[in-house]
C-alpha cells in the first residue's frame, strides 16, 4: 500500500506538470505560489487572525487547473499489479 501511495504522488506530480505545460500556465501558477506563501508568512499579513486563506479557489480559479488524483492512484495500482514493483 505504502508503495502504491508514493507511486501514486509521483504519477499525480508529472500530470500536473504535463497538465500546466499544456494549458501554458507553469509559471503563472509558479508566480502565484511564490506570492502567496510570501503573504501569508510575512509580518503584515492582511489576513492575520483571520486565518490562511485556501490557496486554490474554485470560483477565482475554475476547473481548468484540476486533475484527478483517481487517474494516479490506478495507474500506481495497474503499475504494482504489472510490474510487481
């Protein structure tokens, strides 16, 4: 299981990186990560006691940068089952 796990994140991350490449958003999302983990950790925090704010919101965001981790978890599982890894 545990492998199955581990196969599975790393499957999930090359689909994410093929799916940012493909709709051309790698380095918007680069960009938004970098500004938001400098918000949300520095000291003038326009959202301090409020809580962390999500990163990924549906209604800002859309669909459009969505995979599904099922599609990763049975390509780790049919990976384990094929090649007794």
């Amino acid at each position: 299981v545990f492998k199955s796990i581990v196969a599975a994140f790393i499957i999930a991350a090359v689909m994410s990186v093929i799916h940012l490449i493909k709709y051309k958003q790698l380095f918007y999302r680069l960009h938004y990560l970098v500004s938001y983990i400098q918000t949300n950790t520095s000291y003038n925090n326009p959202n301090q006691g409020k809580g962390i704010p999500p990163y990924y919101d549906v209604k800002r965001d859309g669909y459009q940068g969505v995979i599904h981790f099922s599609a990763a978890i049975l390509a780790a599982v049919l990976l384990q089952i094929i090649f007794r890894i």
